[in-house]
C-alpha cells in the first residue's frame, strides 16, 4: 500500500477539511437554542479517522499515477458520504443508517433528493448541514472535472486540457494553483447569491443555506415546497440567475478574469446551453397554451425548465399536473445538463454537441462517399479517440440508467417512480416525477433497498460513470 500513501494523505486532509466544517452548523444550534453532541461528536470521530490518514502518510511522494487518481477520486466522495451522514444519525431526526447515507450522498453529489418529509420542522444545524454538503460538493466536482478528469480521459473530457503538456504527475501542483482561483470565485458567488437572496426578502438564514445549494446546483432547500414557499419573482428571478451561473464553465470565469473579456459570449458550449433553455421555454409554453391547461405562468415554464435541465432541481410550481408532454420533455431534460467543468451533471452539453457533429458528419459520408470531412468543435479538429471517448460514455450512461430503472422496478416501485428515480440519480437532478418522489413528494417512503441504489447512481452520475467502472477492472490494476 505505500504506493498508495499520496492518496490516503489526500483523503486525510479532505476528512480533516469536512470535520472541521461540522462545527459551522453548531454555531446555528447556539442561535436557535437547538445544541446537542450530533455535530461535535460526529466531527471528532471525522478529524480523528482523518489525522490518522494523513500522519501515517506523511512520507508520501506527492506524486499520483492515473490508477491513483482514479482511486482518489472515488473513495473521496464515498468517505465525504459515510463521515458526512453522521451528523444525520447522531441528530433528534435519528435517520437510520440507510436515510442518513442517502441523504448525505445526495447533498455531497448535489443531487438534492431528500428523505426529510417535514423540513419546516428539521432542527436548523441540519437544514446548514445539508446546505455545506452541496455546496463543499459543488465545489469539489469544478476541481475535478478542470484537473482531474481531463488527465483521466473520461468521455471526452481529455477535450479541456488546460495544458497540452499535462501529465498525472504534475496533478497536485496544478490543482493547488487552480483550486485556489476556483474557490475565490465559487466563494464570491456564493456571497453574491446570498445578499441578492437577503435584498429580496429571504431571511439571513435561508439566503445563506439556499446561496450555498444554488451556486451547487444542488437545491435541497428549508421548506417542502421548494423556493416556490416564498411566492416571490424576485427571489425567483435571482435564483435563475444564479443557478446559470453556477452552470457555466468555470473556467470560463477564470479566463475573464484573466482579460478574455468575450468569453462568456464567444463560449461555444454556453452559447448552446443558453439556446436549448430558450427553445425548450418556447416548446413548453407553445403545448400549455394550445391546450388551455391551468396553474402555470410563464415564470414558472422558465424557473423549472432552468432548475431541471441544470440539475438543480428547485421547484416553484407542480409541473406534474400540466399532462404527460412536459412531463417527457423535463425527463429529456434530465439527461442533457449543463457545461462541462460546472457544478452540473447530466450528459453535458459538449457531448450532445459533438455527437450532433458526428451524426452530421456521418449523414455527409453517405450523400459523398468520396468526401473527407474533418469534425471540428470550437474551431478545433476533434479525433476518432474523442468521438469514441464520447459515444461510449453516452452509451454507458443509458446503458446504466435503464439498468437503475430495472433494479428499482424489481423493488416493487411504479413504473414512473423507476425511471424517473433512475434519471434523478444518475443526472443528480433531485425530485422525480409521479406523486411518491414528483416535486413536492420525497424518497423516504421508498424500500431501502431503492435508497441504496439510487445512491450508487448519484455517485456513479458524479464521477462520470467511467471513473467508478474502471475500478473494477483487474486490467486496470495490472502495471
């Protein structure tokens, strides 16, 4: 194993980093006169396993291999999840272990499926524990997804390379130069998101916990009713924004910041994801006119349609009443996500770009035979490895998701709770649909045995799938 200490070192610090947070929510129990030992206890047990991690690796060599980065990445956000649902065990709720994993490995996925019926009622360190784990989540995945994944060539990702020249043993340096600037701006939206929530009538408390799900794209929320509770289009409003811009690449800010001021226009995938948000807005609201359905609003059509495709999954109104059609169309949008290199999951929308692409390409080979045609994204010739990286992750993904949907049938869950569940889970979207897990429903009615592997398909939609796969294979381990 001391080929490993680099990693167990890593994983000492992050378990340190997430002990040391569970004493913000003991901070919201003094306010509100809610103290008990669930979050001290659970950080001592947290920073104990994690001191042990990083002193017994303190002579690690400071270098990852690509099976170590995988490695890494894996068991990071699997003991975020474990060590992070014992707040959730030790509180006055008392979760089972089940409930309290669940929870916690939707909040640090930023998935936001809940098991809590009664939110309203949820003690006030619980309600910020759930925030700080999609929002520690959040920034977790943007670190990953722009210095580890494209090292680890995971569906297509190799395609964002901040450097041709890297390479797996120059991870760690680079990371800590580019975390730094990711969290400075993660942070600072963060911030912004809460005084504009505070400016519009959310109180302190609820500005800061529902900033901190927004910029995750997480959206657990305080109450049942989602952001919809506050009945406010300014609050609504702020939330689309912010929910955008947490969906954007964040290197893109990185690349403003460092004078590209076009950027966020000239961006190929924001471009894209702006337009599917419009056309999708369109389509909606074109279906309910013509077929004079009530309880809808134009403001709900656009916050629904942004919270969904971009995982966030806040809800302002029950679009489960407004028939089948849009029903199908948020499903479809369940699966699509935001930009690469965000804070969302799903497909992406650079890979639905480039098999476009390849489609079109394909279609052209068949009217001219004879042709030569070169796929280009962002002006960039894109290899035969890129197109099969992503074609064999859009594979996987479906391939997995019908597999989810068949398992949690076989637990005896309803057709639509299945495959909404599935597509929930493996795009980190939050609610599903139908009257069980629909938007104003929860999943703590489902059997366990569906919270485990709707679990498992939170983190496998995180990790890009191939990330957890790959671990599995005993090639893979072979030098």
């Amino acid at each position: 194993m001391s080929n490993y200490k680099t990693v167990f070192f890593t994983l000492g610090i992050l378990q340190i980093i997430l002990g040391v947070s569970m004493f913000i929510p003991v901070i919201a129990q003094f306010i509100y006169a809610e103290v008990d030992s669930s979050f001290f206890g659970a950080s001592i047990i947290t920073i104990i396993f994690g001191t042990l991690f990083f002193l017994s690796n303190l002579d690690h060599d400071k270098k990852l291999n690509l099976q170590q980065v995988f490695l890494l990445t894996a068991l990071s956000w699997l003991c975020i999840a474990i060590f992070g649902s014992l707040p959730f065990i030790f509180s006055t709720i008392e979760l089972s272990i089940t409930d309290a994993f669940f929870e916690s490995m939707s909040g640090i996925t930023t998935t936001g499926s809940t098991i809590i019926s009664n939110l309203e009622n949820t003690p006030k360190g619980i309600l910020l524990w759930r925030a700080i784990l999609q929002w520690l989540g959040g920034i977790g995945i943007i670190v990953m997804a722009i210095t580890l994944m494209p090292i680890m060539n995971v569906g297509g990702m190799q395609l964002f390379k901040i450097s041709s020249n890297d390479s797996s043993e120059k991870i760690l340096p680079k990371s800590k130069e580019i975390a730094l600037r990711l969290i400075y701006i993660y942070l600072g939206l963060t911030t912004l998101c809460a005084i504009t929530y505070w400016i519009c009538g959310m109180g302190k408390f609820d500005s800061i916990t529902h900033s901190m799900t927004t910029i995750a794209t997480g959206g657990f929320s305080n109450y049942n009713q989602s952001i919809g509770y506050f009945n406010s289009i300014s609050i609504e409003i702020s939330s689309m924004i912010f929910i955008i811009l947490g969906s954007l690449p964040f290197i893109a800010y990185i690349k403003f910041i460092n004078g590209n001021r076009k950027i966020f226009i000239s961006d190929i995938q924001i471009r894209t994801f702006l337009k599917i948000i419009i056309l999708f807005v369109i389509i909606l609201t074109f279906y309910i006119l013509i077929n004079n359905i009530d309880n809808f609003s134009l403001r709900s059509i656009f916050f629904n349609t942004i919270s969904i495709l971009t995982g966030t999954g806040y809800t302002n109104a029950e679009f489960d009443g407004w028939g089948s059609f849009p029903l199908t169309i948020f499903l479809a949008l369940m699966f699509i996500g935001g930009c690469a290199g965000s804070t969302t999951c799903g497909v992406k929308i650079f890979r639905i770009q480039i098999l476009y692409l390849f489609i079109n390409n394909q279609l052209k080979k068949i009217i001219y035979p004879k042709g030569v045609f070169v796929i280009k994204y962002d002006q960039n010739a894109v290899d035969d490895k890129f197109i099969a990286s992503i074609i064999s992750f859009i594979f996987f993904y479906f391939v997995i998701f019908f597999l989810i949907t068949a398992f949690l049938s076989l637990t005896g869950l309803d057709f639509i709770t299945s495959i909404s569940g599935a597509a929930t889970s493996i795009s980190n979207v939050g609610p599903g649909l139908g009257p069980i897990i629909g938007p104003n429903g929860d999943f703590s009615s489902l059997p366990d045995i569906s919270k485990w592997i709707l679990s498992i398909g939170m983190i496998l939609g995180r990790l890009e799938l191939f990330a957890i796969l790959v671990l599995f294979l005993p090639s893979f381990w072979r030098n």
